[in-house]
C-alpha cells in the first residue's frame, strides 16, 4: 500500500488541495503505526465533480459492462483479500484469522451476491399498464463506519455500481487503510474514471461537506445515531435522499423451551465477537426469571472462555476496542453498572491482569439489570 496520503479522485491518487495529516492509532498498543492524509470542502468538490462528469457515460453502461466491472473487481480484490484483513485487525483490533477470514470475507461474499442480483435484475417491470423504469440516482455520498469496514464499503459501492451511480466515499478515520486498498483493487479493476472517488477525512468537515453539497443526489450513511441526525439535516437542505442504518441495542429474547445451554452460549458469542462492536451485537438478554441463576452460571462460564490478547496472535479471540474514546465509554459504563446495582457476574473494570497497554476490556456480563440502568440503554452484554 503506497497510498495513505492520497485520495482516488478522477481515476487518480492525488494529494489533498490543504495538506493535512492524521496519525492511525493500533488499538492494541496505543501507537501510531502510519498517517493519512485528511480533506477539506474543497476535495469534496474535487471528488463531486469527476463523479458528475462520469455520471452520463456511466449511467448508460449496459448490465453486462457493469457485470464485466463487477467481475473484474471480485477478481482483484480476492489478490488483495488478506491484506484488507491485516490492515482492518492494525486499524480496528479484530483478531487477525478473523479480519482475514470474515471481515475481509465479506468483501468476496458481497461482490459475488452482487453479481448474482444483477445478472436477473429487473430495471424495467409492467404494473398493469404502467411500464416501471428504474434508473441510476446520479452522484451517490456513502459514508462507513469503522467496525465493520470491507463490509459496509461494498454494501454501499457495489449496489451504486451496478446501478449505474457514481459516487464518493469516505471511510471512517478511525479505519481508513482498508479504503484504501479497497481503492487499490477499484483502479486495478479498470473502474471507469471519475465513477469511483474516496477521500479520508472527518465527519464534521468532510462528511458534512458531502451531505450538504448540491451535486451529490443521495446519501448513505452507517454509523451512530448523533452523527446520522447531521447527516439528515444537512442533506435537508438540497432535498437529497437519505439512506441510514443508526445505532444498535438488540434484544436477545429466550423463551422457556428453549435450549438454554445452547442459546446462551451462542447470545453470548454473538455479543463478543468482534469485541462487542456489532450494531447486531445482541447486548440485552431476556430471559425467564425462574431461570435467571441459571442462565449467569452458563454465560459467565462462556464470556470466560474468549482470550483477550494481542490481536496477532492465533489464540486470541478479543483483541482491543478501537480507540481511547471506546475504551474511555466501556470504562464509565461498566462502573455505572457496579454503582447502580447491577450483579457483576465476571469481568470488570480496568483490562485483563495479564495486559499493560492497548485499548483492552475484559469480557464483561451484568445480572439482574433493570431498564432504569444506564448499561440497559448501552453497549454492554446484560442478562
């Protein structure tokens, strides 16, 4: 990767028209490890306008050239799939096998879905005797988050692809690298130029110059619900669409017939993966209050079983939480559990005994949570 301090505008690495530079921060030792390169409005411009410029052209692309571009970009990144999953476990902390193996994996399972919707897709249908076209928005804004990274890249450039779309990207700061091999495969594909564009930077300057600028036809945006309300507002103002995914709390519910070993072994799995930070993370734990002793004694003995460690090292299954805010957050939440009377069944305060540095947090289950805690409203597993 040669690219840190560039963005992919017009079919071409660019410096930024304001030089500026951001460390990226390894989670597990608190250390930064390389730098991009951040942008202003004016790169948004920049990248606004190679993707207007190549909208006509490639909004009359047949399927089978978009098919023939989609084929060639599962190709390309395939080469490059490990090295999206060791860049994501450096950026984010999630352990190696599983970057490589399921964060980077879902880089090939999306592409080749894609391909597979596009191949029958109908872009025109009759409704009684109304004929139904569906054509390319325009200019697409597609902003992702930084847990899960490769994923939600192509859940947002490969549908405006084989629309037709053009677009700009921006990935989260906080996990920027693999964007910028995913940038890499993009132009190693042949991607038309302009069709393509990906600048770094923050939300506050570059997310919002995007969803506030009036070349951009569409926004599409993952992450908190904070950063999502912004994103409408200033998207208001042009009259764009708005496609967001928000937040996350899910409800983990087990019903007295089933099989109590399995299920909260498996809730319980679910929530650590990835070390908590799934918007589908199952984070809340119903179950019947006559089995409430013994559902802690089994998920106690399941969160004791994942190795919090170097995320390098194949028998870690937790590594870090991705940055000193996140690990800041956990810290406070799980104190509020403690003082307001939550049953601390394992897990707690501080990192594991055995680590000294890095953004690390021990597996962690509260009993007997009630829904005026505060921990019943965040991120953390209770049951």
């Amino acid at each position: 990767m040669q690219h840190e301090k560039h963005f992919y505008i017009d079919g071409k690495w660019v410096d930024p028209i304001k030089p500026a530079l951001l460390d990226v921060i390894d989670p597990s030792t608190e250390e930064a490890f390389t730098q991009i390169a951040v942008g202003s409005a004016a790169d948004v411009d920049r990248a606004v306008a190679a993707a207007r410029t190549a909208f006509p052209a490639f909004a009359r692309t047949t399927r089978k050239e978009r098919l023939e571009l989609l084929r060639a970009i599962l190709a390309e990144y395939n080469k490059r799939r490990n090295d999206a999953g060791d860049a994501i476990s450096r950026e984010m902390g999630a352990p190696l096998q599983f970057a490589r193996d399921i964060q980077a994996g879902r880089g090939t399972a999306h592409l080749e879905r894609m391909i597979e919707v596009l191949e029958t897709y109908p872009f025109e249908s009759v409704e009684g005797s109304t004929l139904i076209v569906r054509e390319p928005i325009g200019v697409c804004g597609l902003i992702t988050p930084w847990n899960w990274p490769i994923n939600q890249i192509a859940c947002k450039v490969l549908p405006a692809l084989a629309a037709g779309c053009t677009m700009v990207l921006k990935p989260s700061e906080e996990a920027p690298l693999d964007a910028i091999i995913w940038s890499e495969v993009m132009e190693a594909a042949g991607t038309p130029k302009g069709v393509y564009n990906m600048i770094q930077g923050s939300g506050a300057v570059v997310g919002e110059a995007m969803s506030s600028h009036p070349g951009i036809d569409m926004m599409s945006f993952t992450g908190s619900t904070r950063a999502g309300i912004r994103v409408a507002q200033a998207a208001a103002t042009t009259v764009k669409r708005v496609a967001q995914e928000l937040g996350g709390k899910s409800a983990n519910i087990l019903l007295p017939d089933v099989d109590f070993q399995m299920a909260v072994t498996k809730g319980i799995n679910s929530m650590m993966v990835n070390s908590g930070q799934s918007c589908t993370a199952p984070t809340r734990m119903f179950v019947p209050a006559d089995r409430h002793d013994e559902v802690k004694s089994i998920a106690k003995a399941a969160a004791e079983r994942f190795i919090v460690g170097d995320p390098r090292s194949p028998e870690t299954r937790l590594g870090p939480v991705v940055n000193a805010t996140q690990y800041e957050k956990i810290q406070r939440l799980i104190q509020a559990g403690i003082d307001e009377g939550a049953e601390l069944v394992t897990g707690g305060p501080g990192r594991p005994e055995h680590l000294n540095r890095g953004y690390y947090v021990r597996p962690t289950v509260f009993a007997g949570v009630s829904n005026d805690m505060t921990i019943a409203l965040a991120t953390l597993s209770g049951v």
